[in-house]
C-alpha cells in the first residue's frame, strides 16, 4: 500500500503544476487503482482530471470503481456522456456499470446508455437497472461462462476459450439446459481430469447452490458465509440462469451496511463522511441532538413536579444519573445483542417471543445484582432504614428488567415494520430509558414517601 507523505504529494502537485505528461505516466504506472484512487482524494479536482486523461480505459474505468461515491460524482459531472460511455462503461463488467450509472439522473443514463458500442452489454445493463439494488438481482453481474449439458468435452472446451476472451476472471463454469435453466456447475478440475468424456451432464456437480434474484443483500451475504463460495449464480423464478454475483461485490455491500448502521447507531440520520461539508454534516448530525433535548426538557418536567420530594430527601437527587445511565446500558446491550441476531441469521423475527423471554431471565439476574450491589453500598452510605436506599434499589431492579425487554422488543418490532433495527442501538432506545426511568424512580419514591409520611 502507497504511503502519501507530504513530500509525495508536493512533488506529484509538481510534476502536475508542470504539465509534464511523460512524468506524471510514470509515476501512475508504479500504482495500484486502489493506490491512485486513494491520491486522488488527496488532490484538487483539476490536479485528478489531469491525471486521469492520462491512464489507459482499463486502469481509468477500475480506478473509478475505487473511487467513493462523492469522488466518483465529482469526477463524472463535468465530463460528457459520451466520453463516459466509452472511457469507463465499455471496460467496466455489468454490475460494476450498472453500479454508476445507478449514480446518475435518469436524463443522463439515457444519454450515456445511447452512447455504448456493445449492443449486447447496453442490453443487460438496462435488464439490471429493472431490479432493485438491494437485492441480488442489482447486484448481479452477467459476465460468466456458460455450456449446455449435452456438450462433449472437446465442444465445451472450444466454447469457453471463445467466451473467456472477453472476461478479466474466471470463477465457475454454469451448466444449462436448453431452455437455459441452471444444471450444474463444471468444476475446472474435471476438464483436466475427464478429457474424453461423451457428455458434460455425466460430470457436473448437480443441484448448485443459487440465488433468487429477488433475495435481498443481506440475505445474500449470509448465504457466501454459510457456503464459504468465491461466486454464486443467480436465477429466476423458474431456474434460468441470469447473473453470477462475486464475493467481493458482496463484501462491498456488507461494508457499506456495517458503516450505515454504525452511522445510525451513532445518531447520525444520513450517511456523512468525514470530507462532508458543514452543512452536510450538520444535517445528519442535528435530528437526533434535537430529540435528545426534547428528552431532556421531558425529563426536566418530570423531576420538576417532585420538587416536594426532593426538599424532604435531597439524597434522592445524587441517584438520577445513575438511575438513567443503567437504563440506558442495559437498553443498548440488548437490543445490540438482537441486532447482532438478525445481521447474522441466528436470529429469526419469528423466535421473538423465545428471546424476550430469555432477555427477562437475563434481565431479572442482572437487576438482582445490580440493585444488591447498590443496596449494600447505601446501607453503610445512608443507613438501611433510609427511603433513598429502599427507592434506589427498588428503582434500579425494575429499571433494569423494563430496559432489558425494551431494548429486545424494539428492534424485533422494528425488522417485522421492515424498518432497519439499527436504529434501536443508538439515541432512541437511550433517551426512551432515561425518560422512562426517570418515570419509574420518581414513581416508586412518591410512593415511598407517601407511605413513610414523608409528603402528602
């Protein structure tokens, strides 16, 4: 990996500011795409389309696929649909073409799908751009090696090489029928080890395992993790074949996901990355601080109506913070451990009532120990006989058990709304507990008091 020092970069910016073209070729032709992507970010917009004329239609299509999604924006928006065509969605595969123009207005993939050479590619990206990019349909690429199943070996064979010029890497070879449905897959270690073979249905792996191309990404990644595969096909409703998706399309995607449901467990609204504007961070980071206040204030109003109890017992108001951070940590913890469940398939919406019911068991320990611990501590602190310590640990025990199904029951509710449970990690589940157990601490003290004769 290139190491961008300050030096580097100063003598890149040099040879740009020099306009010398021989030099600049070959400092690029020592770079990864990736390499030359990540200098791209770190240069000005004209120092990058300097550079970028200057690369070959293969290295410059895959250095904008290791471009981010703003870079890549930037980079495109000034350049026509033409030179976009031709530069970089004639060199690209499928999905990785479908993946930018996706980026694009409608008015402009028009324009730059009028503009493609191959008759053929411009047809199956427009047939991808009808699946929905969340699923394995718009993830799907249709680059492949396909053979019938009545196939000789010397025929197969004959087939691949011809359809293998034009493909940068070879995964699997799919076997069909004749109406074009899935069959099999050809292992490369049989052409070698079964040369004279009458037919290709004789040697195939049968029943491969495949994807609808209606299945959703999520869904996608958890079936390469199960089946621990490099590729997989995917077909239609009745078994014909129409894509193959790869793992590193794949792993982009659970990238992508695991930074957005960072992003959301954080409290921030949008996807922002550290490069943003102000505004636009500003943007994904307010909603969530507005609410946090709007919990706050509600908790202001909430301790406001004990004043009374407060003037009787002042002790009761060192507790709050600790009363609101438990509940909100044990909030975060369970419903954490059920997101968790649901990325990774071992959780199912459907096992939900089995799972609250162990959070409540969980629940009822830890609130045990938690409100032991606390109780002892305020015996020696307050005195046994203190309403403060009787309250504290009466509150914290249902504090607990109330966070511990909350937090379970939110992002289960939240997956069968087909809504994403991350949300349930961050802010909301916070803020819900503390004004909650704010509810639940002044409660059970009014009531304590009342009965002690404390406040009337």
């Amino acid at each position: 990996m290139k190491e961008y020092t300050p030096e580097y970069l100063e003598h890149i910016r040099n040879i740009i500011g020099s306009g010398d073209e021989n030099a600049a070729r070959n400092e690029l032709a020592t770079l990864h795409p990736a390499d030359i992507a990540e200098l791209y970010q770190n240069l000005d917009l004209d120092e990058a389309e300097f550079l970028y004329k200057l690369l070959d239609d293969d290295i410059a299509a895959d250095v904008l696929m290791e471009l981010d999604e703003d870079d890549r924006r930037k980079l495109l928006q000034n350049m026509p649909a033409e030179e976009i065509a031709k530069q970089f969605i004639d060199h690209l595969d499928t999905d990785d073409a479908v993946d930018i123009i996706q980026e694009l207005d409608e008015e402009d993939r028009d324009e730059i799908l009028s503009h493609i050479d191959d008759v053929e590619q411009a047809g199956d990206i427009i047939d991808l751009l009808k699946y929905d990019e969340d699923t394995a349909g718009g993830l799907m690429g249709t680059e492949m090696i396909v053979v019938n199943e009545n196939w000789s070996m010397p025929e197969c064979i004959k087939q691949m090489r011809m359809q293998a010029e034009d493909m940068d890497e070879i995964y699997n070879v799919y076997v069909v029928d004749n109406d074009y449905r899935l069959r099999g897959i050809l292992p490369l270690k049989k052409l070698i080890t079964h040369p004279s073979v009458s037919k290709i249905k004789h040697v195939m792996e049968k029943e491969p395992v495949s994807l609808k191309a209606d299945t959703p990404i999520d869904e996608v990644a958890l079936d390469f993790e199960k089946y621990d595969l490099v590729a997989m096909p995917v077909v239609d409703s009745i078994g014909r074949l129409l894509g193959r998706i790869t793992v590193d399309d794949v792993m982009d995607q659970v990238r992508e996901s695991a930074e957005r449901d960072y992003q959301l467990a954080s409290g921030l609204s949008t996807d922002v990355e550290t490069n943003d504007t102000w505004y636009a961070q500003t943007k994904a980071r307010l909603p969530w601080l507005l609410i946090g206040i709007i919990g706050g204030i509600g908790n202001s109003l909430i301790l406001g109506n004990f004043e009374q109890g407060f003037a009787t017992n002042p002790a009761m108001a060192l507790f709050i913070p600790l009363i609101g951070g438990t509940g909100g940590n044990v909030g975060i913890q369970s419903s954490a451990i059920v997101v968790q469940g649901l990325a990774n398939g071992s959780l199912d919406v459907k096992g939900s009532a089995k799972q609250i019911g162990k959070e409540i068991g969980v629940g009822l320990l830890n609130a045990s120990i938690i409100s032991l611990l606390v109780f002892l501590y305020n015996c020696f602190s307050l005195g046994a006989t203190q309403v403060t310590t009787i309250a504290v640990s009466l509150s914290l025990f249902a504090v607990v058990i109330f966070a511990s199904i909350f937090g379970t029951f939110v992002p289960l509710t939240l997956e069968r709304f087909k809504i994403d449970p991350a949300l349930a990690t961050g802010p909301f589940i916070s803020i819900t507990n503390d004004i909650i157990g704010m509810v639940i601490y002044m409660t059970i003290s009014s009531a304590l008091l009342s009965a002690f004769g404390l406040i009337v």
